[in-house]
C-alpha cells in the first residue's frame, strides 16, 4: 500500500497525466531515477512507450485503492 511520497518504489502504483488539461490516469512505477524522477507505464496502456516524471508530477492514490484495479 503507497501512503507517503516516500513510499514511492519500482513497483508503486500511481497516477500521472500527458498534461495540464488531461485527466489524470494510474501508472505502475518501473525504475527510480535520479533527481527525483521516475520511469513508469500506463497500467491501462502497456504497449505505450515508458516515460518519466517528477516526483511532484505524481499524485498518489488513496490508501485504501486496490493496486489489482
């Protein structure tokens, strides 16, 4: 279960968005990077290709989310 920023690891599920007038969408987390960026992949959309983002362009869900979805 992911509850704090902290938690955040390889493996973590959540949200990300293309944008700042897109909605916002779960992600799995695939490898940390440097400088507080992550790698991650569409949990819905697998075949898209990975991409990365800040740690402050992440939300997280709610503790009690299902990861399974």
């Amino acid at each position: 279960m992911l509850g704090t920023w902290d938690a955040i690891r390889s493996g973590s599920l959540v949200l990300a968005t293309t944008g700042p007038m897109e909605g916002w969408f779960e992600s799995l987390v695939v490898a940390t990077r440097a400088d507080e960026r992550f790698s991650l992949r569409w949990r819905d959309w697998p075949e898209e290709p990975e991409f990365t983002r800040r740690r402050d362009e992440l939300a997280l869900l709610h503790p009690a989310t299902d990861p399974q979805g």
